[in-house]
C-alpha cells in the first residue's frame, strides 16, 4: 500500500530530506544525496522518483537526451545525473509590510525574483494596508500567469515586524504599524483566495537566507538585523526556532543597556532602546546640538573626528555586541549574520561590535564568525515569499496545528 502523501510536494520523511538537500546543494547527484543523508542509493532513488515526477525536481541536464551522455558517472558506468530544482514549477508571493510602503516580490520555486511591486502607505490603518497587499498579489499574480508556471502560484507569505503568531497568522502587537491583534493571514486569505502563512519579519529573512542566501547549507546560524528595531532569528539543528509563543530570539530585548531607559515594549534597558535608528538620532542630534540632523550627516561627522557624535554610535554597537555575545553564549552558532537598514550606519563601528562580543562570549563562542550584509527591502520581501515556498514544499516541518490560510497541504 502506498504511503500517503502529506502534502503536494513532500511526502514521505526521505522525500523530505532529498528535496532539502537539493535545496541546499544543487545541483547534486543522487549519490552524493545519499552520503549527505545517511541512506542508501536504492532509497534515494525511490524517494528522488516522485519528486521527478512531480516535476517539482529535474535532472540538471535536461533536455540533454540519453543519459549515457552525461559525463558525470560513475566509476561503474552508471551515469550520476545530478538533479535540481524545476524552479518553474511554481511561484510563491512574498509581502514585507512597515510603516511606510509594502514591497511584494514574486519568487520561483529556486527562490529567484520574478517581479517587484511596490506601494507606499498613507497610514498604517488595517483595512488600508491588507487594500494595499491585495493589489500588489493581484499585480504579481498577472505577472505570474505571463510567465507560465506549471503549477499556478497561489502560496502567499507576509511578513511584518513585531509579536507575529505563526501558528495562527494573527499579528498580536507590531509596534511601528501601531496593530494590535490583527487576523492579517484570514483576512488577506478571504481577499485574494490564496494560501497565506504570516511571519515575523526577521524570522522570514532567516529563511530566505537559510535556503538562498549567504547561511545556505547551515544548520546552526543567527540573523541579527539593526535600524528601527534590534531584531534577531535563531537556526538550529537547521529548523528556525520560534519557540512556543512565537517570540523566540528577540534579543532587541535583552536587558543590557541603561535600566533608567524605558523601552517601547514596557521594558527597562532594552537594547532597542539604546540602539535604534530613532534614540541613534535623536542623541546624536543632542550631542551635536542641531535638531536637524541626519543619520547620514551624524555618520559622517562621526567619521570626520566628532567624538561626541561617535561615542553614540559605539555605545550602540557595544550594547548590540553584548546583545549578539549572550546569543551566541546560548545557541553556539556557526556564524551570526548582520544585516538591516541600519547597517549603513554602523559598518564603520564594527570594531565596537566585535570587541563586545569578544568580551562576553563564553570559551569556544568566540569562535563564532560574525558577517556583515546590508540587505535590501526586497530580500525582506523574499524571506516572506521562501517561509510560504517552505509551507509549500515541507508541510511536514508544520508544528502541530499551524494554519495556512486558505487551505491545508493535508
């Protein structure tokens, strides 16, 4: 009797593991998938066969006819056709909303960007913002038919910064667009008539980094991203940690600042406190004594000798070392990477961030590399689009009842 398949990909655990690793490493032979995995080439085979087709994975010389005409073999003759990812086998929407515009990106199924749209907000009234999200999925989803996936594209991701429940796609408090319990996945799910998965913001670049960027084929890495807030998302064992609210790797949060400072969450000391781009400004406009001042312009007087002005950018970046030193104390991660829109404006404090972190890391910790990279908007925009690529291709990762909007893989 065949296994039952949970979802329209993935099905049985070795089919799981296949595709993640092609994910990971394509292309890739089938043999080396099975010294990757720890299972035996006749088991890769059978689990490779579905996902064959599927259509959702295709040899890396397709089109190339007889296999005895790829000159990857083996030492016995046998060809070791390297598989990879169909990437038009489908698209994925992904959605980052702040404050000020929503940025939509269309994503194939390798995780290339197939389209970009873009929408400022007047304000960050609900039924205003989820009218801009509809428009932008409904520009992005003519795109898609234009470009003729074999499957339609109809996974939606949306991500948004702040106190996000994955499990049930509620925003339960986003600062900066002042939301409090908001149903954003049923809501834009009822709209468009598409399946919709709502994460975190910094949770779903983690993802995207894990899967296509710089953290591909990691199985232990942090994201830490600086500017308006002081966010973070934890990977281990290759699986991102939410924890079981939610909420796990805020170490914007992390009480290791002044405790006379008060935080926007109610808290004391907070990081965020000390090292967002909003205190950044303002106490760099009161060491210079001009209310007017830019980050851009603090930045450079920084540089140019004003160490009135940079003492506020070394203290951010002391705190923010600290932050990243008790994370990696906690998780021990390979690498930790950097990144946000901040970044601009603190890559010249690095050595402060360093130091920091050097000083507060525990033992082997300090092993842990810290990479610096400035992302932009739309990457944040592909981290949304990969977490819904993931919902598609690995149901089986769903912890025990998530909701995708609109629909189950099940």
């Amino acid at each position: 009797m065949p296994l039952q398949r949970r979802g329209p990909i993935e099905g049985t655990p070795a089919e799981a593991a296949v595709l993640t690793t092609v994910f990971a490493e394509q292309p890739i032979a089938r043999t080396d998938i099975a010294r990757r995995i720890g299972l035996s080439s006749a088991a890769v085979t059978r689990a490779t066969q579905p996902l064959l087709d599927a259509g959702c994975l295709e040899y890396a010389d397709a089109g190339a006819g007889d296999a005895a005409q790829d000159p990857t073999t083996s030492r016995m003759g046998r060809p070791r056709r390297p598989v990879r990812i169909a990437v038009d086998y489908t698209g994925t929407f992904g959605l980052k909303l702040t404050h000020e515009e929503v940025v939509g990106v269309l994503v194939d199924f390798g995780g290339r960007i197939r389209g970009v749209e873009q929408r400022p907000l007047a304000g960050t009234d609900v039924d205003a913002a989820i009218e801009t999200v509809v428009e932008i999925i409904g520009a992005l989803d003519r795109r898609a038919r234009k470009l003729g996936f074999t499957h339609p594209a109809d996974h939606v991701g949306l991500s948004v910064s702040g106190d996000v429940d994955h499990a049930t796609g509620r925003v339960r408090y986003s600062p900066f667009l002042d939301w409090r319990e908001v149903d954003l996945g049923a809501r834009v799910s009822k709209a468009t008539g598409k399946h919709v998965v709502v994460e975190n913001d910094v949770k779903a670049l983690a993802t995207a980094e894990q899967w296509f960027g710089y953290a591909r084929g990691l199985d232990d890495f942090a994201l830490v991203t600086i500017g308006t807030g002081i966010g973070s998302a934890l990977v281990v064992d290759g699986a991102l940690i939410r924890g079981a609210h939610s909420v796990a790797g805020e170490i914007g949060h992390l009480p290791v600042g002044d405790p006379a400072v008060l935080c926007r969450c109610g808290g004391h000391g907070c990081v965020e406190a000390e090292a967002s781009t909003e205190t950044l400004i303002r106490r760099c406009r009161e060491a210079a004594g001009d209310p007017d001042l830019t980050l851009a312009e603090a930045v450079e007087r920084a540089r140019s000798g004003d160490t009135a002005i940079e003492q506020v950018f070394v203290r951010a970046g002391h705190l923010i070392g600290l932050a990243i030193a008790s994370l990696a104390n906690i998780i021990g991660p390979a690498q930790v990477i950097v990144s946000g829109e901040g970044l601009t404006s603190y890559d010249f404090i690095e050595s402060a961030i360093r130091a920091a972190f050097v000083e507060q890391t525990f033992g082997a910790a300090q092993q842990t590399q810290l990479h610096l990279q400035p992302l932009p908007l739309d990457e944040w925009a592909r981290g949304a689009a990969a977490v819904a690529i993931e919902e598609l291709a690995f149901p089986s990762r769903l912890a025990a009842g998530r909701r995708v909007f609109g629909g189950s893989h099940a």
